[in-house]
C-alpha cells in the first residue's frame, strides 16, 4: 500500500519498494503507538522516516496524511460493510430460527 501510494505525490513517485517496505514498518509502529487511531505518531514517524530518504519535513508530512487518510477511509468503509453484512446475516437466521421452531411446534 505504501509502495503503491508513493506514486500519488510527484516528489515520492521515484522511491524504491524497500522504502515502501520501511514505511510500511515505520507506520505501523506510529498505528501501534497506544494513541487514538495513530493520529500524531503515525504521521511524526512517517515523516521523519521520509527524510531518510531525502525528503522535505513537509513533503514527509503530506505524504503521511496521504496515506494515513485513504487508510482510514478504507477502514471506515469496509467496517461499515461488515457491520451491515452482520446485521442481514443475523436478521436472516433469526428468521430461519423462527420458521424451525414453528415447524417443532406444529408436530407436538
């Protein structure tokens, strides 16, 4: 994901796959970090981590928010998915419970 976002922003479209493999690393420290959702962490160790790689402080930054964003987003979307999956599926055997024990009740 992180390889792939790089082609997004003109100043990291030419950093290698290790670098991706890195930040990918490094990002997941930031989003292991014990703060709300890695916001703050993510974005400072992502940026610093850019530099490394010879890149601005605010390049690093935008970059961080970037990826850290589209992230977020495909979290929100999908959780939303599932959480909407879960509830046909639950509303969905609750009805073919109720047409089983209707069936039990009907040959006592």
């Amino acid at each position: 994901m992180a390889y792939l976002a790089f082609f997004s922003l003109p100043v990291t479209s030419d950093l290698s796959w290790s670098a991706g493999m890195f930040i990918l690393v490094v990002g997941g420290m930031g989003m292991a970090a014990p703060v709300q959702g890695g916001i703050g962490a993510y974005h400072l160790l992502v940026s610093q981590g850019l530099i490394l790689y010879g890149l601005s402080q605010q390049d690093g930054l935008a970059f961080a928010t970037l990826l850290h964003t589209s992230q977020m987003l495909v979290v929100i979307f999908f959780g939303a998915l599932s959480f909407l999956l879960l509830l046909l599926a639950s509303k969905k055997s609750k009805d073919d419970n109720a047409g089983e024990n209707q069936k039990q009740n009907s040959y006592t």
